[in-house]
C-alpha cells in the first residue's frame, strides 16, 4: 500500500502545481479513508519530512492493530538523506589568554577549537599559571582547566620536599626514591650538624620556588649560607648514570585526567636533556660548573658545545635513551616500572590535599572532570639506574624551538586532547538545564512532581564511566599507571595529622608540649613525694604484731651499727635544742601534709576539649588583677580620652552616651572660666611661695580672681588665706618689692 502512495505521489510531482492537494489512503483493515492534507513546496525536505510523519501516524496510530515490525519504511531520496544527516557540531572555544606557546595554538586550532576571551562562555583555559580558588569557583559546568587546585603541594622545592619528608617518615621503604632534604632556615640547625658530621658530603642549593635552574649552586659548606635565606639544600647525588660520560636526567611527561577518582597516564616519549661538560667527582675546582653539573636545557643551550643532534646531541628523545639502555643490557621494564612507581607515589602523597580543593571549589561538576593537568616530573637516574625524583614542573615548557621538540610535544597535545573527549559535554545543553534550575528555584515549582510510572530501564552510564571508557580506547601513546591493582592502597591510608608535621611551627608546638608535660611530672612527682611521709605512718600504725617486732629489730641492728662507728662528743643542752627544733620540723611538716590532704587538688587535664577546673586562689588573683586595671586605666584618664575622641568622629551609640555620658560632662566642666579662674589663682599661689614680686595690677587681679574663686569652689579656701596673709605681710613689712 505504501509502495502504490510513494509511486503516485513522485509521478504527480511534477502535475501538482504548488498548491494543497488531497491524498486518499486506505487502511489494511479497510478502514474508512483519510484525506490529510499535504503543504508541498519546491525543496525535496519537504516531501520528506511529510511522508515519514503520514508514515508514523499510520505506524502508531489508534486505531491501528498492526505492528510495526510489519511496516517498510518509505522510500527517501538519496539527496534528502545526505541533508538531513548533516548536523552541526557546537563549536568547541578555548581561552588561551594566558598561554604563551604557540604549540597549544596550532593543536587547537586543528581540533576545531575556536580561540575566545575570558569574558566568553569557553570550553576549556589553558594557562601557564597556577589555578587560583576565585577562578575555580567561577567555572561553570562543562568547563575545563588544565590546572588541579593544590597541585602546588608537590610543583613547589619547598612543600615537595616537606610532602615526602613527612610520607618517608610513614613509609620509609616505599619512600626512599627522593634525596636528604632540608627547608632552610627552619632546618638551617638540623642541615648544619649533618654537613659537620658528613665533611665528604656536598650539597646542592636550591630557591623554594625558582625554575629553569636560575638561582642553582652547589658547595661544600654550609656556613656560607645565611640563616634567614628562604631555601631548599639537598645532598648532591655524586654518581649519577652516565652516557658517553655525561650526565642526564629525563623530562617524563605525566598526565592527571582526574583526581577523584585517581587516573595518571605517563607518556612514552619524552626528552632526555644532557650536560655539555664531562662529569667529574664534585670537588672545590669544578663546583661552579654548571655546565657540567645541572641538566636545564635554559642553562645549557648558551653552552659552546651544546649539539643540535636528535640521535648523539645534548637533547634526545627517550626512545633514543631506551635503544642505548637496551644496548647496555639494561632491563627496560624494570626500570620504567620504578620510575612509574615514583610518579605515582609522588602524586599520592599530596592527593588528600588534591582531592579536599577539587571538592571544595567545584562542588557542582557533574558533566566532565573540572581539571586535567600535564606535569613534567624531572628523574634523574644513579650509577646502579634507582631513579630519584629532582622536582615536579606544573607548566612544562612547550616551545618548539627545533624539530624534535615540535615532533614529542605536539604528539603529546594532540593524545592528551584525543584523550580528554572534548565533545563529551554539550554547553547548550549544560546552560539551558542550569537557567531551568534557577528558574524552577525562583518559582518554587516542582516541589511535590506527581508520581508517574515508568517503565522498567536499563541504567544509563554515569559521565564517569564513559569518560573511563573512553580513555581506555584512546590510549595513543599514553600508558596507564594508576589504578593497577592493589598495590597503592597501603599509602592512602595516611594519618590526617600528618600533613601538619614536619613544618618550623609544629616542631615549636611539640617542644612546646613536651616542656608543659615535663613541668607537669616534676610537679606531680614533689606532690607525691609530700604525700609519702604521712602515708608511710599510716601503713606503720596497721602493721601486724611481728612486723613491729621485725622492724624493731632492724632498728636495733642499725642503731648498734651505728654506734660501732666514731662520733664526735656533742654538748648535752645543745643537743636538747636540736631535738626540739627536729620535733617542731617534724610538727610543721605534718601539718602542711594534713592540709594538703584536706585540699584536694584538682586533676590535670590533659586533653584539651575538657576545660580546666577552677581553683579558688588563682581565681582571686585573676579578679584582684582585673580591679587593678581597672583602676589604672581610670585613673590615667583613657577611657575619657577615648570618650571624646569617638565623640568628636561621631562614632558614639546612644547606649554608649548613657553608659559613659560623665566623662562628657567633666570636659565640659574643666573647661569652664570659673575652671581657668581656680588655675590661674593655683599659679598666683606657686609664684608667692617662691617669693616673685607683684605690682598693684597683679594684686588687684588676685583680689578678684580670689573672690570669685571662693564663691565658685570652697576647694582653694587654705590658698586664698594663703594670697591675703601674704598681702597683708607685704604692706607691713616691705616682703614684696611694691612699685
């Protein structure tokens, strides 16, 4: 039936005027016909569209007994298909804002990715900086970051160090893959006594944050340093592995894709970077080589003999380093499983502080992992190939300067994107969901949804699980090092106290606590040592019958032995006296005791979420103390002081005003004349105990300052009696020089 409609319908294409025709159909049940009506225009979408709607009214209709596995689908032109199979693909953007490196241009831009600013909704940011909690809190769902928060914990020297001092200490087997360290000047002391006892050591001196080898030396001698330099010293690794004797270490690129879960990939090509001086035993001649000692490529390359040369130059790849090995007789396997060993448990030992800041800044990421990260871990290789870990870069560089360069890192950025699926997160999708959210929020709508059955379906996968799987089938060159098994899962069981040692202020905490707990022994050993006499006397006084005899008889026999040795002749009355005063010790003794155990004392508290107990003579001190500053601060005039200083800025509360209204008053009251009158007749008074002269003027002004001084105040009577004897002596007796 359908057959007989598509035929007529493409024979009639070319009769039908562009008008509304009638088309009849019959049903297979001879049903009654149904005329639809058909808008035809000039483009072949059209048609299309309208006979698969007929065709799927037909399929799922009512009335319709048929199945639908019954049916044939209508015959679609082939030009139809092609456009209809078309779908645009939403853009990818990416903010390079903050990047340098035109490799990450050129990768992005051959993935589609469109460059955008940071006011744009972009996909993904890439930057040469570390992440701050702002930023992150500001991303959006289907956002992306090539920084993890907290990564810092192990990209620093300084805090590197202290995360594998602080899990050595823990696992000291699994953990002996990092040299000696020490974070001056909190360690300068500790530092200083191993470089006395250890003269044949020599160390290397490192900024806490610097890179690209700038600030880097090496010496023998630690005295040189000055305590207050903020610094990293670690022992020099004196016999490293050498290749046609030079030294080398490896740029092992590492990629994180998320942190909770946990999954490291580690490519297999890197940079293998040489030193362009043959290597010697450090000694004082060659120390300030560095050339011969350090590996940075930024060092190196303004070396005369550097070599541009991808198979026997002063950069190679690690495939050439791997042909060499293997040449050697090294097992490759082995060795890279160690050096995988080292990145991960280098990654573990700052994964609780990783985990804690993803969580805190992205709390709402539900779509894609908010973060991924490429790190460039430096391993340097020791004459029995163990491999040491040198520092961690969270901005490896990524300048093409020659062809092997552009050949390792652009391979790398075109796996790590492949890897990342960037298409996985919809933002169209992801932002209409959220503008859903806040106005279903806003509205309160949907607050009791009905219940609706639905039928029974299988799960869908979570964006975890299809972001695992997609990883594990987009390998490129990338090689999986975590999770394997269980062999890590010792080291995340860390102790949460842990992350907090290791540090100058827990080491000045737990001298701390270890000088109160042996204050606290001393204390309690003197109490015990008081309670012990009376105790004794009690035991004493419940002895049995035949211990008194037995310890009679030992007195006896010590009192006879005593005897036995030569004493010298004492005066009798002195010794009275010396007996009294034993007795009345003895006396005073028991009765401090007796007090003593009439006042218990309090327990001590050792932990500190119970509080003290009160003891009644300290409390007195504390309020004693208190009123006496109370009274200090009172009699100095500074809350007055401050009264009038708030005042005057406008800062007073009404509460304030009533509380400490009179310290207003006063200021007004000492500033009144009545107040300048009472002073100036204070200062008449000083000049005639000292004897000045006065003239007639000056007199006549004390009369009327006196005056209304003494109505005013009847503090200044004496000192007024005071002016007029003085008056009066002077006209009698010619006391004051009267002109």
């Amino acid at each position: 039936m359908e057959l007989e409609l598509q035929e007529s319908l493409l024979n009639d294409e070319d009769q039908i005027p562009h008008t509304s025709k009638h088309i009849k159909r019959k049903t297979e049940k001879g049903q009654d016909e149904k005329v639809i009506e058909i808008v035809k225009d000039d483009q072949m979408e059209n048609l299309t569209s309208i006979l698969l709607r007929n065709y799927d009214n037909k399929l799922y209709g009512e009335d319709d007994t048929s199945q639908p596995t019954s049916r044939t689908a209508p015959i679609i032109p082939m030009e139809a298909t092609r456009k209809k199979k078309k779908r645009k693909r939403s853009q990818i953007t990416i903010c390079l804002t903050n990047c340098r490196y035109e490799s990450i241009r050129k990768v992005a831009s051959a993935f589609g990715m469109r460059e955008v600013s940071e006011e744009d909704a972009w996909n993904f940011y890439w930057t040469d900086m570390s992440v701050s909690v702002e930023r992150a809190k500001e991303m959006k769902r289907f956002q992306r970051i090539n920084h993890f928060p907290g990564m810092l914990e192990i990209c620093r020297k300084d805090l590197l160090a202290r995360n594998l001092n602080r899990m050595q200490k823990i696992y000291p087997k699994e953990y002996s893959f990092f040299p000696k360290t020490w974070c001056l000047p909190a360690d300068f002391g500790e530092a200083l006594n191993y470089s006395k006892s250890r003269k044949n050591k020599t160390f290397i001196i490192k900024p806490e944050c610097g890179s690209q080898g700038r600030g880097i030396y090496l010496t023998k001698s630690l005295k040189e340093i000055k305590p207050t330099d903020k610094l990293i010293c670690q022992v020099y690794l004196a016999k490293p592995y050498l290749v046609d004797g030079y030294k080398f270490d490896i740029r092992v690129y590492t990629l994180i894709t998320s942190c909770d879960p946990l999954r490291i990939f580690v490519y297999n090509e890197g940079l293998v970077r040489f030193a362009t001086s043959r290597y010697a035993d450090p000694n004082v001649n060659n120390t300030t080589n560095v050339f011969m000692h350090l590996t940075n490529y930024a060092l190196n390359k303004h070396s005369r003999t550097y070599v541009y040369d991808s198979e026997a130059g002063s950069k190679r790849k690690i495939s050439t380093l791997n042909k060499i090995l293997l040449s050697q007789g090294v097992d490759l396997d082995r060795l890279w499983h160690s050096i995988d060993q080292v990145i991960v448990k280098t990654i573990i030992s700052a994964w609780p502080i990783l985990k804690h800041s993803y969580h805190a800044c992205f709390p709402s990421h539900d779509m894609v992992h908010a973060c991924f990260e490429i790190l460039g871990f430096d391993i340097l290789l020791d004459h029995k190939l163990h491999p040491f870990i040198l520092e961690v870069n969270h901005s490896p560089s990524f300048h093409t300067d020659t062809q092997l360069d552009r050949e390792v890192k652009e391979n790398l950025l075109t796996d790590t994107f492949t890897m990342l699926n960037i298409w996985q997160c919809d933002k169209k999708r992801v932002l209409e969901e959220d503008r859903k959210r806040i106005r279903d929020r806003l509205l309160q709508t949907n607050k009791f949804p009905e219940y609706t059955p639905t039928e029974e379906k299988e799960p869908e996968k979570s964006p975890w699980q299809t972001q695992i799987q997609w990883e594990e089938t987009h390998l490129g060159n990338f090689r999986r090092v975590y999770p394997v098994g269980e062999q890590y899962a010792s080291l995340f069981q860390q102790p949460s106290g842990s992350l907090y040692t290791g540090t100058a202020s827990s080491r000045a905490r737990g001298d701390c606590t270890r000088a109160q707990r042996e204050e606290f022994q001393q204390i309690k050993a003197k109490a015990e040592a008081l309670k012990k006499p009376s105790q004794a006397k009690g035991k004493e006084e419940k002895k049995a019958p035949d211990e008194a005899s037995a310890v009679t008889s030992n007195v006896t026999a010590t009192t006879s032995a005593d005897k036995t040795k030569i004493k010298p002749k004492v005066d009798p009355k002195r010794k009275d006296i010396k007996d009294d005063k034993k007795l009345t010790a003895k006396s005073s003794i028991q009765q401090v005791i007796s007090v003593e155990e009439k006042e218990p004392k309090p327990t001590y508290v050792l932990c500190s979420y119970e509080p003290d107990p009160i003891i009644e003579k300290e409390e007195r001190e504390r309020v004693n103390l208190l009123a006496q500053r109370d009274f200090l601060i009172r009699s100095y005039g500074m809350l007055e002081q401050i009264y009038l200083v708030m005042k005057k800025m406008g800062t007073l509360r009404p509460e304030d005003e009533r509380k400490y209204g009179v310290y207003g008053r006063l200021s007004v009251v000492s500033n009144s004349p009545a107040k300048r009158k009472i002073k100036k007749s204070k200062e008449i008074v000083g000049h005639a105990h000292r004897g000045e002269t006065f003239d007639d003027t000056r007199l006549h002004r004390i009369d009327v300052v006196m005056s209304d001084s003494m109505i005013s105040s009847s503090r200044f009577e004496s000192q007024s009696r005071i002016l007029w004897t003085c008056r009066r002596s002077s006209v009698s007796s010619n006391r004051f020089n009267v002109k």
